[in-house]
C-alpha cells in the first residue's frame, strides 16, 4: 500500500528534521575545544623547522581528534607524543603543553628554535642538548620548570639563550661559561638561585646580560671583566651588596644598565653620576644624598 502525503506535511517533517540538525550542529560549535589559530601558527612553524615527519594537518582540532595530527608511534625509540590542556574558558579553549619528540633525525641542523609565549609546562628533555647547530635558542614566556639540562653545555654554537618568564629552579650553571659564542642571554623572572657563577666572564662576545629575580639571600657582583663587548646590563633584584666596580664604567659599549633593587651601597661612582646613558641604580643603599636630582636630570637629557 502507498500513501501519499500532502505535500506541507513533508515540508513540516524537512524542517523539522532541518531544525534538529541545526540545533544539534550549534550545541556541538558551542563545545567545540580549539586550539587558537596563533597557537596553530606556531606549531605549524616548530614542525617545518624540525622537518617534522610525523605531525600532519595541525588545525584547530588537533587536541581533539584522537591524537591523529599529533601522536605517532612508530617504535618505542620513534615516537611524536603532544598533551593538551582544554580547560581553558569554560573548556572551549585547548593549549597544548608538553610535547615530546623521539627519533626525528632532521632536527640535527636545526639552528633556530623559538617557543615563546605558548603556556608549555614541565621539564627541559635532556635531548635538546643534543642541537648541537643551535644557534637560537628562545624558551621565554611558558611554565618551564625543573633545572636546565648539563646537556646545554653542548651548544657550543648558541648565541642567543634567553629562559625568561620560566619556574626554573636551581642554580645558575656554571656551565654557561662553557658557551663562548653567546651575545644574549636573559634570565629574567625564573625561580633560580644566586650565585651568578665567574665563569660568565668567559663569555666575551656577550652584548646583552639580562639576570633578574634570584631567589637567593646575597651576592656579590659578578665577576664580568671578560664582558668587554657589553651593550646591556641588567642584574635587577639580585640581592647584589657592597660597590659597583669601577672596571663597568670603562666599557664603552655600555648604554644601558639596570641595577635597581639590590643592596649597593657606598658612595655612587661619578661614572654613574655624570652618564647620559640609560642608567638606573635605584631603589639601593647609596650614601650619596644627590642620587636622585643628578639620576632625574641624566634620565631628562
């Protein structure tokens, strides 16, 4: 038997069917988990340096497709293994936060790498010591933790090492010495530990030292007498006492320092006094009581 069905009865059943679908379709939109399209962009950037052979098609959705742009196993020794965060903003947002990267035997000339600013958490992979052509190195701006690896001091051909805005812990390696051909290094805004070690005077090609926020009770000043070259000095909130040394006003090439918020004290060298560079010695100890009108009037010029 055949029934026939009036036709605005079929057009109420297809809207009908069309409303259910476009609800279903919002509800899903509503909890989709994306990465942000910057993110994306990033490790798009990370996997063409690396010559990355394993991830495929990074999108928005790649926290939420089963691990199928991320995670390859291909022996235990090969293997492309990334974690994602999706709580952010309700749990619509995905970060990604650890990634992990076995066997890919085309990261060995690599020269540049940069992770900033991406919310990475855990610890150094020893591994990355390993880059041994790196010539940039930029962690900055994540939740990196833990000690740096001993295996930095293989990067013999780092010129540029900054770990800012990390948890790292710790002291400051005495290894870091070892890595000559560094001109920029900022430790800025981690949890490590004081001393600054004497042997950073051996890096002599060093323009920017930037060294902040040790969690330490005091220090002396570094030793930097081999820093000849410097351009920018910046030891803010290093506990330092006692004197700035005298040899740190014979750098010529020195046109910015910030020593704010230590524990100098003494008489302030006149080098200081009488610079028209950007110098900033506050919040210190100094017994001279005209820091601050000769400071102001150096800082208007």
């Amino acid at each position: 038997m055949v029934v026939f069905l009036p036709l605005n009865f079929l057009q109420m059943i297809f809207l009908l069917s069309f409303i259910v679908f476009f609800n279903f379709s919002a509800k899903f939109e509503c909890f989709a988990q994306l990465i942000p399209e910057d993110e994306v962009k990033t490790l798009q950037i990370i996997s063409d340096k690396l010559k990355n052979i394993y991830w495929e098609n990074i999108s928005q959705n790649s926290c939420t497709d089963r691990g199928a742009s991320f995670n390859q196993t291909i022996t235990t020794t090969i293997f492309s293994n990334v974690s994602c965060d999706c709580s952010f903003n309700s749990s619509t947002i995905c970060h990604v936060t650890h990634m992990a990267l076995m066997g890919n035997r085309n990261t060995i000339t690599l020269q540049k790498l940069t992770v900033e600013d991406n919310q990475f958490t855990g610890t150094i992979p020893k591994t990355l010591g390993n880059l041994k052509n790196l010539q940039s190195l930029v962690l900055a701006a994540n939740f990196f933790n833990g000690t740096l690896p001993e295996t930095f001091a293989n990067l013999k051909n780092l010129t540029e090492l900054r770990l800012n805005g990390n948890a790292f812990s710790g002291k400051i390696p005495e290894f870091l010495g070892n890595l000559t051909n560094i001109t920029t290094l900022d430790i800025q805004g981690t949890s490590m530990e004081g001393p600054i070690p004497s042997s950073l005077s051996a890096m002599t090609n060093m323009q920017t030292l930037r060294i902040s926020d040790l969690n330490t009770a005091s220090l002396a000043f570094p030793n930097l007498t081999g820093m000849t070259k410097l351009k920018e000095l910046v030891l803010r909130n290093c506990s330092i006492i006692g004197r700035v040394p005298d040899y740190i006003g014979n750098l010529m090439n020195l046109k910015l320092m910030f020593l704010t918020n230590n524990s100098f004290s003494g008489q302030l060298p006149d080098w200081i006094l009488n610079s028209k560079q950007k110098f900033d010695v506050s919040y210190n100890n100094f017994t001279a009581l005209r820091v601050h009108h000769q400071l102001a009037a150096n800082s208007q010029m």
